[in-house]
C-alpha cells in the first residue's frame, strides 16, 4: 500500500537512493527551518560578508565552487521583521544572469516563474546596518541612492543631524531606499559556511514572484544551475552533477506519497486523490496500465536512471495497452493554470488516444499552461481521430490549447491521423521544446479525414472561434457570409500572430510525413523559433522534407543544421487524378509565409526529388475559396491580408 509520508522524515531515505541530487526535499515555508545568519563582518580582509546556513543544502566540494561573485549582481533589500517573521536581505537579482534574455529566446517558457530572490533569514538588525553602512562607503553607490530618492520624491531632502551615509542606512533598513543597494559583480554577499569541519554548502535559492508572505512554492534550483553553467555565466566553474540534473521535479509543496509493484489502479487513484504541491514518487521500475489524470499543480516522476546498455532508460513504464479492449491514452494534463504539474522520468508506451479528445496517444495536455514534461520517454503511441479540430493531432504528446515546458524527452516511432506524428499542437499555445529528440515518427497512412503533416512536430496555433463543425457552418451561414472576424476571434487571432512557439537544443530526425512537412509543418499564423536544432533525415512526400511553412506563419532558424532531409520521398507519389505531384523544398518549403532569419544556419545535402529546392522553396501563390469545404465560400486570401 502507498504510505504517506512527510519530508522531515525522509532526508536519510533521500540519501541512500541518490535523489537529493535532484530533489530538495522542501515541503513549505512554514515548515523549513530556517538557520541564523551569522555575524555581518566588516573588515574587507574577514570576507565583508555574511556566514550563513540554511536547512536546504547543496553540497560543493569548495566555498569557491559556486562562484558567487558570478551570481550576486542585482541588489540588496532589508525587509524588516515584524512579530511572526524575523528581519530578512532579500537580493533582487539583476538580470545579468540572462534569465529574461533566455525567456525571450525559449530556453524557459514565458509562465516559468522568474527567480527574483535570493532570501537571507533571521538577519541581526545590527549586522543589517553594518552592511549598509560598507556599502554605502562606495560614493557612487551614495549618488545612486540619492538620484533614485529624488526620482521618487522631487521633494525628498536629508536631515543636517546625520551624515547622508547613516540616513541612507535607516531608509534601507525600512526598506525605504529605492532600488536598495546595488551588489556588483564580485561583491560577496553572503559566503558559505563550514558545518562541523564538513563540507561548505551554499544557501537554498527560492524562486517567486514576492516574499510577503513566503512563498508557497519552491523550485529546484538545479534548473538554473544547469543553464547559468552551460551559458559560461559560472566563469569557468565546474558544478558538481547533481547540482546541474534538471530531470527531477521543479517544485515540491506537499506529501511525498511512494508506490510500485505495477497494475491498473494505485498511481491513478494516488493522483486523484493528491493535494496541490503532493509528489507520486514510483520507486520501481514495473509496468503500470493506469490511466492517470492530472487536473492540479502535482508531480509524477520515478526513482528510475539512464541506462547505457539500453535504448531507453531504467524507468517504469506506463502501457497503455493499444491493441486490446482497455487500450487508453495513459496521462492527460488538463486545466492546470497555477503552480507547475510535472511529469518526468517515466516511459510511456503504447498509448492510444481515447476519451473526449482522440488526439495524444501518449500525453495529452490540454487548456493548461503550467506543466513540465521532463526526461520522459513516449514511443509507440497514436491518435487515430480524424477531424479539422486537433482530433487526431499529436501520435506521442498532443498540446491543446497549452503552453507546457517539454524538456528532454525522446519521442519516438509515434503515428497521427492528423498533424504531428511525434508532438501536434493545435490551438492557441506556446510550448517551448528543449533538449528533446523527436525520431523516427510516421507516417500513418490510415484513418478517416487524414490530414498527414508533420512527420515529427505538426504546428497549428490560430484557430477558428468555433471547433465544432456544425455550429461554426451555422454562423457562417448567416449573412454577411464567411468573413475573418466571423471565422476567427480577432483578438485570438492577434495573439497567435504575435507570440512565438519555442525548439532549442532539440533534434527532430527520420521522421516522415505522408503529405508536408517531414521534420516539422507550420501553419496558420503560427509562429516558431528553432534555435541550436538538428532537422536531420526527414522525409515528405510532397513539400518540407525538413520543414514546412505555410498560410501566413513565421519561421526564425537560428544556429541550426538541416541536413539530408528531402520532399516527395516516394518517387512514384502521385495526386488523386493520377497526374505526378510536384513538391519542393527539400531542407525547407515555405508558402504564403515569412522564412526571416537563417542567422548561423547550415542546410546540408537536402533533396527535393519532384520539383525545385533541393535546400529551399519559397513560393506564395493563391489561397482559393473554400478549398476545405467546411468553410465553403471563405476567401482564404482574407486571413493572409489581414493585419
């Protein structure tokens, strides 16, 4: 039976099987015991800077591991105490660390929370003061503090009783001082203290978007550790491996709740019965054919590891019994939108896609934003559906009207009906795909109102306001007839062309597509940013052996590889009357849509075996009339000259 179990008493048991390396075990403010600071020392040659110790430790093997004069740049805020909450220096954290800058480009997903606070508690008010007062010994530290008091309040002047240095110490002190006081680069902050002649251990890092009240939600930091140290921004430093594994779960608030031994019933009805923040922990590797629902902030992972001797890792899987009478979609994400839900370290397999929506043979995540899919395997899955609505979109992970992180994960030998063998989005949300292989998915070449784009990744992210095809007919039917501000919903509409999908790091290989787009298909004012990504050895059999974009999307490469993709595959592929089709762009086709930067883009022996470019196609030609048939009399054109 699953026993539950509070963090306090599993610190040992965490050792032992190796998961500290990824997974603070840190249930809560409220419950964290948070240790004192020790004296402020002002003497520059006693380091200037507070020894401080905090319950959650991340071990180094040096004070100097971290590098803390790399991470410290922002500035410093004493947050006073009151009667139930010790005085605290909080750091605002600048952003020379990068953190928007690698918002902005994908590598976290715009809702990740930002990590603004570095949280010092317990703080003495006299050792506050004395810090104020070293920093304030930095003149230009004394003309920022008072340019940004005068920004404040133009009225704003020093009494003649006190010098400006201790004034300004007071205002910081009540946190009063705009701005706070600025820490430079290299400018200790705080440094690491020696426990009983052990190891030094650098503090817990807290990521929210306030501190009063103390969060509710913690994240790993191994996270950030992982990208600070692969940016270079550690100066050089070399992290010890658990601090950079981000294949545990981001944030921990509640019960740890263990299973294993397999079946039908235990993880899903653990699920269903999990408190916001609870972690399901499996702890064996057996094989589960649960059909796990997760409709709040929760985490889903395993004890499992890599395996050098096996194509996938040591996880337990989750079957979902594709070929028998009980086959089923065995996880589906759905209306999660605070917190973060987060699945990883699992193999999901022979999924089919089942229920309400028939698309997802392995995941479904659907109207949620705050998910993360992380160190998963999904292979062997389908989507049978086949509609114009996402059914049938997405053979391994289907997002729906989501934005989720998936981080790397490998999704492989995956069929669709619709778009996106491996990995369909339909609708409007942004995932950010990192480190993830999608390989060796398609084609499907069954089913019923096949839409066959995408071999590994289909993309669709403007929408008609209406997905049922009755009722959107029944709109347009009334005059005046079908027109873009009846079919789509403006401002949906607005939003889809202005934000972006992300891939980085990833390689999308070997995938194939029964019609466009054998790596990755574009379409529908969606927009989409490849960075660092390898589009290797896809096939199409008509255009975008690598990737194809169309019907008024963007497409951004940056720092890419396309090689050894090629459209129409099947030489002998011809239309339904019988004549050869003609298809381009073996690296890249594009039509109707924008190709705006290649920057520090190679394209590498790609083939277009029936028509023109073998590296790119760019052609824009007419979008016709009610070329679907169920928007019968709808100028497509109107969508394209839209703003």
């Amino acid at each position: 039976m699953p026993e539950d179990l509070p963090f306090d008493f599993l610190k040992e048991s965490f050792e032992n099987a190796g998961l500290l390396q990824y997974y603070p075990p840190l249930p809560s403010a409220s419950q964290a015991t948070v240790h004192p600071f020790g004296p402020y020392d002002a003497d520059p040659a006693g380091g200037g800077a507070w020894q401080f110790r905090t319950c959650m430790r991340l071990e180094t093997s040096s004070a100097s591991n971290l590098r803390l004069d790399a991470i410290t740049q922002g500035s410093i805020s004493f947050l006073p105490g009151g009667s139930n909450l010790p005085g605290r220096v909080v750091l605002v954290r600048g952003d020379a660390l990068g953190i928007t800058s690698t918002r902005l480009s994908g590598m976290l997903p715009d809702w990740y929370p930002q990590p603004v606070y570095f949280i010092y508690g317990n703080i003495d008010a006299g050792g506050a003061r004395q810090a104020a007062l070293a920093a304030l010994s930095n003149q230009a530290q004394v003309k920022t503090s008072i340019k940004l008091l005068r920004k404040q309040n133009p009225q704003f002047v020093f009494a003649s009783t006190a010098s400006v240095e201790d004034q300004l110490a007071d205002l910081w002190m009540a946190n009063q001082l705009p701005g706070g006081l600025f820490v430079a680069p290299g400018e200790p902050v705080g440094t690491c203290a020696p426990s009983g002649g052990g190891a030094p251990f650098y503090t817990e890092l807290r990521m929210a978007d306030t501190v009063d009240p103390p969060p509710t939600l913690f994240y790993n930091p191994s996270y950030l550790f992982a990208l600070w140290e692969e940016m270079g921004w550690m100066e050089g430093s070399t992290l010890p491996p658990g601090l950079t594994d981000t294949s545990g779960p981001p944030s921990g608030t509640g019960i740890l709740k263990t299973v294993s031994g397999g079946g039908t019933h235990a993880v899903q009805d653990l699920v269903a019965n999990a408190d916001h923040g609870d972690t399901i922990l499996i702890v064996d590797t057996s094989t589960y054919e649960d059909e796990v629902v997760i409709d709040r902030p929760l985490n889903l992972t395993s004890t499992g590891r890599d395996s050098a001797d096996t194509p996938f890792p040591d996880y337990p899987t989750f079957n979902g019994q594709k070929s028998s009478a009980a086959s089923h979609r065995p996880i589906t994400l759905t209306n999660v939108n605070s917190g973060i839900a987060f699945v990883g370290k699992l193999i999901i397999d022979d999924g089919l896609a089942t229920g309400g929506r028939q698309d997802g043979g392995g995941i479904l995540v659907e109207h949620s934003s705050n998910v993360v899919i992380s160190s998963c395997v999904v292979s062997n899955c389908e989507a049978r559906g086949g509609g114009y609505f996402g059914e049938g979109f997405g053979g391994g992970i289907a997002v729906y009207h989501s934005s989720p992180a998936i981080l790397g994960c490998l999704v492989k030998f995956n069929l669709a009906n619709s778009r996106g063998n491996g990995i369909g989005i339909f609708g409007y949300g942004w995932p950010t795909i990192v480190d993830t292989v999608v390989q060796a998915n398609g084609p499907y070449l069954g089913g019923v109102n096949p839409r066959h784009d995408g071999g590994g990744i289909g993309i669709q992210t403007c929408v008609t306001r209406v997905e049922n095809m009755i009722a959107l007919g029944a709109i347009l039917a009334v005059p005046p007839f079908p027109i873009l501000s009846l079919t789509f919903n403006p401002l949906d509409l607005a939003r889809g062309r202005l934000k972006y999908i992300r891939i980085c790091r990833s390689t999308i290989e070997a995938n194939v597509a029964s019609d466009d787009g054998g790596g990755i298909y574009v379409t529908c004012a969606s927009r989409v940013i490849l960075r660092s990504t390898e589009v290797l050895y896809n096939q199409a059999y008509a255009n975008g052996g690598g990737i194809r974009t169309t019907f008024g999307s963007t497409l951004i490469l940056r720092d890419c590889l396309l090689q050894g993709n090629s459209s129409q595959a099947d030489d002998e592929t011809h239309n339904t009357d019988g004549t050869e089709k003609k298809a381009g762009g073996g690296g890249v086709a594009t039509r109707n849509a924008q190709l705006v930067d290649l920057t520090r883009t190679r394209l590498v022996a790609n083939v277009a075996k029936g028509w023109a470019g073998g590296g790119i196609s760019v052609i824009s030609t007419d979008e016709g009339a009610g070329a679907e048939g169920w928007l019968q009399g709808f100028d497509w054109n109107d969508f394209l000259w839209d703003p």
